[in-house]
C-alpha cells in the first residue's frame, strides 16, 4: 500500500513478472505509463478505482497527479520463488510452505495469465 508515492521510470527487478494494481482516493491523473520492449511503445492506463494488470520487469512510471491523496495497492510475486527448489534450504523451506498449506505457484502459473 502506496499513500502520495511519485515513481519515477524503473522496472521492478526481482518481481516474477505478473502485477495487480489499483489506486483510490480524491485526485486526478496520476495515472500509470507502461512500456513495452516487444513493440518499443508507451501506454497510458487509468488504475482510479479499478484493476489494472502489468508486467513490472517492463519500464513503468506513474504520471503527476491533483488532489490530496492518492494510494496504490500492488500486488506482485517476488522472482525468489522460482529459484526456491535449486537448493537443499530452498526445497526445504518450500516443502515446509507447502505442509502450513500456502499454494505454490508452478514456473509457468505466473504466466499463463495475458497481461
């Protein structure tokens, strides 16, 4: 949860890839500029109080905005899970995860999804 954050261009490095957003509160703009590096484009997507889906290993930033109060709600999946079965303490931790009974995501479920 965001409250006022201005990002500027970056990508999310150790993000899987997949990312969910949301902003609320009384303001205008503010909206998110997404790249993509497939068609060397930019976009402009409005998030104000509804869903919006990106990649966050792409350039993203967030546009000036009016009013007094503007929060972001990001969910993501940290990269770190893919590389969790290459070592013995990483098999350990995930089996443990998996017994407390957290789903573990499959490599491709984070991308079966269309952005």
């Amino acid at each position: 949860v965001n409250r006022n954050t201005k990002y500027w261009m970056h990508t999310d490095g150790k993000d899987a890839g997949p990312s969910r957003m949301i902003t609320c509160g009384n303001f205008s703009q503010g909206r998110l500029w997404l790249h993509s590096s497939e068609g060397g484009s930019w976009s402009v997507v409005d998030s104000h109080d509804r869903w919006i889906a990106f990649d966050g290993r792409e350039l993203h930033l967030t546009e000036e905005w009016e009013g007094p109060e503007r929060f972001s709600l990001v969910y993501f999946s940290n990269s770190i899970w893919m590389r969790a079965g290459k070592s013995k303490k990483g098999r350990e931790t995930r089996e443990i995860l998996k017994e407390l009974g957290f789903p573990w995501p499959q490599r491709g479920d984070a991308y079966e999804e269309a952005l």
